[in-house]
C-alpha cells in the first residue's frame, strides 16, 4: 500500500540517485505537492556547468518528476531563491542541504534524503523525515548484463549498438551485444546507477572526475564515461580482468624465476594495451606477499584485485609526494606502480628505487626497450642501471622477452678507437645473454643504438679485397675486416707479423701510406670466422669419435646387465640414481642398441651428466620424449 505524503521535499542526494522518481513509478508513495528548492537546482546546474556526470544526472531526474506530476497528478513547485556564488561553491560545507532543510521545516513538509548528517540535523528539529538506507552489498546494476565470462571490455556509446571485446589478451573478437542501438537517456540511466552503486560499495571509488570525463573503479571493473563537450556523445568503457594467474602458471624459466625472487628489485612489466601487463604485475605481487615480504601497490585507478594483505594506495586521490612519505614511512620490502604515464610517476618511480624500495613499474610500450627509453631525459643516463635491472615484455599474456641491464666502460658497438671508450649502459637478453641494445652519450645526446651483424656495403668489400691482395705479398694466409671507411683489421698467422710491420714499424707504415686507409695488425686465430671454423670442427670431431664409439659397441657382444635406475634433470646437470650395489662400476649408456657414452658411477651409484656435454641434448630429448634411454653394467 502506497504511503501518502501531503507535502514531500527532497534534497540532492536522492535527486542525484533517482530515488523519488522510482518510488513514485513503483507506487510506494502517494503525494499531494513536490517542492523543489531553487538550491537543488542551482546546485546541479553549477555540476552540469563544470561538465560533472552528478549535474547531468541531477537535472535528468528533475525532468522526469515535471513528467511524472503530469502522469499521476500531483503538483510541482518550486520555491525558494537562488543560493550565492559562496553558497554553491561551499556546498560540500552544507550550506545547500541547510537551506533544503530550512525549506521543509517552514513548509511543514517531509524531507526524504539518503544523506546520514541531513537525517541527524532534521531530526534533532524534529522534523518529518523519510531516510533512505543506501544499499551495503551489491546489486546487479545494467553494466553486469552485457558481460560474461569471456568479456574483456564493453563499449556502450549513445545512437549505437553495444559492443564488446570478447576471448584473452592477444586473441580477441570485437561483437555487437544486440542489435539496437543505446538511447541518449538508456546511457545516462547506466550512469546514475554506477555512481550510486560506487557511492555505497566498500570497492568503489570515482577515481578522477574531471570536466568531460569520469573515471570509476567499481569491484573488479574499471570504468571510462565520457560526455559532451570532451566527447562528442556519451559513452561508457568498462574493462574487466577475464582471468588471475599466478607466477607458476606463466612458465617461467628457473633463471627468470631465481631472478625474480633474489635478485631483481628495479623491475619493469612492459607490453603493448590489452596484453596482460597488469595481470603478471598482479601475480608477482601475491608472489611476494606469499614470500612474507611487505607489498604495497601505487594504482590510478586502484583496478589490480590483491588480497587484503596488500595495501593499495592511489595517486590521484593524493600527489607524489605524499605517496613518496607514505612508503618510505612504511617501509614496504616490494612496490608495484601500475600505469606508470608521466614524468612525475618516472621520478617517483626512480626516487624510491634510489631509497632502496624494491620497485615493479606497469609501463606502455610496442616492444621491451621503449620501457627504458621512456626513462631517458627523466633520469640521468647513468642512474638507469642502478632503478631498472630486469624489463619483462608480455605479449598475449606471456612472457615474450625478458632484458637485462648493466653498466660499462667500453668502445660502443661499431666504434674503433680505444679514445671513444666511454660509460654505456649494455642491454643483454636476459635468457641468452646476447647484447642487443646499447644506450650511451653521443655529443649532448642520449642515444640508444640497436647492436647487429651487418652486411658490409660493397665498397668495404672492395677496399678488403685490394687490402687482401697487398698483404698476399707479406702471407699467403690473410683475413682483412674493414671496420670504418678509415680503418681496417688484417688478420695473418703469428709467424707472419714481425716481418708485416718491419724494423720501428715501417713496412706497415709504408703500406698505409700506399693504401691511404690505418691498419692493425692481428693474429689470424682471433678471426671471428676462424674461431667459429675451429668451433664447428671441434664439434665435428667430437661428433665423430661419438659415432666411432657406437660401431665399435655394435660390434662386440652385449654382454653386461640392464640396470634399473631413476633419474633427474637439472639446469646444471642429468643425474642417474643406481642401486647403491652399483659403486664404482663402469656403466654404458645406451638409446635403444645404440652406444653413447660409458660412465663410471660414485660412490653412492649416482651417474652425473654435465649440461655442457654434447651428449646430455641427446639424453634430455630423448628422457623428456620417453625414449629408450637404457643403461647396461659391466
């Protein structure tokens, strides 16, 4: 049954929340008059003035009631006067909710509102009041329904069908959720229901709130609304995480993972948008947190879901220097900084690695050194070894590469003369440990320059084979690497280079003159193709008396015992675990009937295969393909 009201006034609270105008849809009251305070008005059109989503919903609300008095035939007034410029600006003082509540009282009518100080003042007047209990838990708000469980984002923008990004990170289809279109007020409504939802929740925040744009973190959903003028329409982007990993089920390497572990503390977690940054940043933090380290997190917005444990502290809801305070205060083991964009989050970043915080850093980039070189011109250059020392790339949410950082003195890369030797910051794969960048200071520059092999133009083909042919007078064995358009290194055997150079140095000196190009002199076995040649022969050999090894075993009699045995596989070695019967014995292993090697057991019967042994590629391919890996004693 309908409650009757003769008089009802309602403040901005529940104005801004769509309240009255449910009610009186839902026939829960039955009113003679709305009175409507000039105030509430003046108050939402200052919002909708400086372009905040309250003021457009506000004043929607309003519209609503004057159609609804038409609807069910009540009267709406409105009264009062329009508040001062310092009342308005002082709103949040409650200079607005007194003059509302002044209004009621000397209207002898009831005002409803869901603010808890309002209720407490009204009531020591002993006014009529109606209070309505924000809701505590979650409600299924019209967000919820364009997601399930395979939905990253939805797109919802007035005049057009909802979209949404549906599968993972890397591997995605973009699909319309219906096939009509979003209404202006449809977009509003969805609106008003998440600042009310977020103005209750214990997980819901409005994280910036800006003219044009509001951000909104509410539960696990982080939330883009857009409006006029920023926006040529209003739109609505939720994104939403579609799976929690843990650091085990990234298939980490067991260097990647000891480094993260022990030794890693200026860390970086870059990837491209949608790729699963934030996701590998999440699982590394509860790695820590299980590790009983202290973590806290520097989120804008707080959208990362951590336990309780963890403490998570945002930016925008305060400034760099309080976050700076706060954690150095706090004494945190590990921090992460998620969406690191600009030059004060760089410093802050840079400043608490330099006070000794372990630091993981969320950052945008196409590929693993844009991360660094988003540090380039914040820092000093030779700072940046000692704030980042690991970049770890995601690309469809795993790990694509992982670079290492450190600092030296050396010639950069393509350079020739010992005199350019200067501080270079070496960028390494971290798996392989194959330089690949090197960043280091080029006149007044900063430059970061790719490391490669290349291909010598033609005319460095040729200075090298005139250069090839003059010292053929010298040796009959020459290698020339022309290195720069005035610069080139001849290779000759060691027997050769006295008589190369001559007495104080003047045969070279005449042939350099000759040639018009500076040449050094070097031992034809530091040739880098010599050196690869002597490698791949070594390995033919090797190879070779391997094979040897097994006719000879096929010719003989098997005439040893099969051997039981259990084994383990570890990044140094492969180890056999025999019967302790099996001590000091003499044990052939064998694929199949073919020989491989013979190994002489320890004294507890364990066999221990180095990893740098041609022979252990063999034996862990066929262990991890379960082949016929046999062993037979002696």
């Amino acid at each position: 049954m309908a409650q009757k009201i003769e008089k009802l006034v309602p403040d901005t609270s529940v104005i801004i929340e769509g309240i009255v105008s449910q009610k009186l849809k839902n026939k829960e009251y039955e009113i003679e008059q709305l009175i409507i305070h000039e105030a509430v008005l003046a108050e939402l059109e200052h919002q909708a003035n400086t372009n905040r989503t309250i003021g457009y919903l506000g004043l929607a609300e309003i519209k609503r009631l004057n159609d609804l008095s038409k609807e069910l035939g009540f009267e709406m007034k409105f009264i009062g006067v329009r508040p001062k410029p310092i009342e308005i600006r002082n709103a949040s003082l409650g200079e607005i909710d007194s003059i509302i509540r002044d209004a009621a009282y000397n209207e002898d009518a009831t005002l409803i509102t869901s603010d808890k100080v309002q209720v407490r003042v009204a009531d020591a007047k002993g006014m009529k009041i109606i209070y309505i209990i924000p809701h505590l838990e979650s409600k299924d708000i019209k967000l919820y329904s364009f997601f399930d469980e395979t939905t990253m984002s939805v797109h919802l923008r007035e005049n057009v069908q909802p979209f949404a990004k549906k599968g993972k990170p890397g591997e995605w289809k973009f699909v319309a959720l219906r096939d009509t279109v979003l209404g202006h007020e449809e977009v509003q409504e969805i609106s008003r229901e998440i600042f009310e939802e977020t103005k209750f929740r214990k997980d819901g925040f409005i994280e910036i709130d800006r003219p044009g744009s509001t951000i909104v973190q509410l539960g696990k959903y982080r939330i883009v609304i857009t409006r006029p003028p920023f926006s040529d329409g209003w739109e609505i982007t939720a994104v939403r995480p579609v799976k929690k990993l843990n650091l085990d089920e990234y298939d980490l390497s067991e260097n990647l993972k000891q480094r993260i572990a022990e030794q890693a503390e200026g860390m970086l977690v870059a990837g491209a948008p949608g790729m699963g940054k934030s996701t590998f940043a999440q699982a590394i933090a509860e790695f820590y947190a299980l590790q009983n380290k202290i973590v806290k997190t520097v989120e804008a917005p707080r959208d990362l879901d951590l336990p309780e444990t963890i403490t998570q502290y945002s930016i925008n809801h305060g400034n760099a220097q309080e976050i700076h305070d706060v954690l150095l205060l706090s004494r945190p083991d590990y921090t992460v900084f998620d969406e690191m964009r600009n030059t004060d989050d760089f410093k802050l970043f840079a400043d608490l690695r330099l006070a000794g915080v372990g630091m993981v850093g969320v950052v945008h980039g196409t590929n693993p050194v844009d991360a660094i070189q988003r540090f380039i011109g914040r820092v000093e250059m030779g700072v940046i070894p000692q704030i980042i020392d690991t970049v770890i790339f995601i690309k469809n949410g795993t790990v694509n590469k992982v670079l290492s950082l450190k600092m030296m003195v050396k010639v950069p890369s393509g350079m020739t003369e010992a005199d350019l030797a200067r501080p270079v910051v070496v960028i390494t794969d971290f798996e392989t440990g194959k330089l690949e960048y090197e960043i280091y200071s080029y006149g007044e520059e900063t430059v970061v320059i790719p490391v490669s092999k290349e291909d010598k133009s033609g005319a460095q083909r040729l200075a090298g084979d005139s250069i090839a042919r003059e010292f053929k007078n010298f040796s009959d064995d020459v290698e020339v690497d022309v290195v720069s358009p005035n610069k080139a290194v001849v290779y000759v055997p060691e027997k050769d280079i006295a008589r190369i150079i001559g007495k104080q140095g003047k045969n070279i000196e005449a042939t350099e003159k000759k040639l018009g190009i500076s040449i050094e002199i070097r031992e034809l076995k530091e040739y880098p193709s010599k050196q690869e040649s002597n490698k791949q022969e070594f390995q033919k050999k090797e190879f070779n008396n391997q094979e040897s090894g097994r006719k000879e075993f096929s010719k003989r009699e098997l005439t040893g015992k099969e051997v039981h045995f259990d084994h383990q596989i570890t990044k140094k070695a492969i180890l056999f675990y025999l019967d302790p019967s099996m001590q000091d014995k003499d044990v052939d292993l064998m694929i199949g009937e073919d020989y491989l090697m013979t190994a002489k057991t320890g004294k507890t019967g364990m066999i221990k295969i180095n990893r740098k042994n041609k022979i252990s590629h063999i034996l862990v391919d066929e262990l991890d393909n379960k082949g016929k890996v046999r062993l037979v004693g002696k």
